[in-house]
C-alpha cells in the first residue's frame, strides 16, 4: 500500500509537469513548422518573381530579335552605297545569323513553340533573301535587291514570318500575367 500511495505521490507531482512539456513541445513544434512553411513559400515567390523577370527579359530581346532581322532595319545597318546585289544578300544572312548566335540562350526561357516560330522565323527570312538575290543577275545593285526584297513582301500579301511569330510572342507574354 505504501508503494501505490508512493507512486500516486509521484504522479500528483510529475503528471502536470509532463502535461505542460508536452503542451510546450506540440505547441512550439507547430510554431517552428509554420514559420518554415512560411519561409519557403517566401523564397518560393522570390525565385518566381526572378523567373517571371527572366523570362520576360527574354521575350523583351527575341522581340528585339524579330525587329532586327525585318528588312528595312537589316539593309540600313549593313549596305553601303557601293555594294552589288550578291554582297549585300551575303551580308543580309551573315546579320540575321550573327543576330540569331547573339540570341541563343534565350531559348530556355520561352516555350519550346515559342522557339521553333523563332527559328523558323529566321529560316524563313534568309531563304526569302536567298531565293530573291538569286534570281537576280550578278552584276545588279544593291538598290535592286532591296527593291526585289520589297515587291515580294508586297506581292505575298501575308504577314511576315518575323511579325507572326512577334505576335505569338506577345500573347505568350501576356500568359505570364
């Protein structure tokens, strides 16, 4: 009887103390998990935050890109007054590859359609450059290139390849928001 009287002496004493560490513990527990989850999802809006501005700086330099390899913007930055028709088809192509090397990495911030409207963009762009200063004798001037570059894009009577993939640009671009 003296041992039960004993142990109930020891309960009476330890019970509250081992009710209020346990309380203490749930409780803190709780409290540190919380402001864990909160820091996570704090770090979690930081990063996408420098994702979105990432992503949106890429779209800002291939629409960059895409106005850049449109014609009359091409021809004024590499024709000089003496070139012949072959010279300035050559440095036409040798800009728009040299515009698209420069753009490269931009491609793991935009969506794979995204992309491919890119490149092809800008096969498109050269071939229309190729095909027309082919055609085109030898010993014609530059100024005859360009006018041939320019009856054809008025003749096809659709969009460019630069100003359609410029236009899926923009509505992938406004998805971020």
């Amino acid at each position: 009887m003296e041992i039960v009287n004993l142990l109930l002496e020891i309960l009476k004493y330890t019970l509250p103390e081992l009710i209020v560490f346990l309380t203490a513990y749930f409780l803190l527990t709780r409290y540190m998990n919380r402001d864990a989850n909160l820091k996570a999802i704090e770090l979690k809006m930081k990063r996408d935050k420098e994702i979105v501005m990432l992503r949106l700086q890429a779209y800002e330099r291939l629409a960059l890109f895409l106005e850049r390899i449109n014609f009359a913007p091409v021809i004024s930055r590499v024709r000089t007054p003496d070139m012949l028709s072959h010279e300035l088809q050559y440095a036409i192509v040798k800009n728009i590859r040299e515009e698209f090397e420069h753009n490269l990495s931009q491609q793991i911030y935009v969506s794979s359609s995204a992309w491919n409207l890119i490149v092809q963009s800008k096969e498109e762009m050269m071939k229309t450059v190729n095909l027309i200063g082919t055609q085109l004798p030898p010993e014609s001037s530059s100024g005859q290139l360009i006018n041939a570059l320019f009856q054809g894009i008025q003749n096809a009577n659709v969009a460019l390849p630069t100003e359609q993939a410029l236009e899926f640009l923009k509505a992938e671009c406004r998805e971020l928001f």
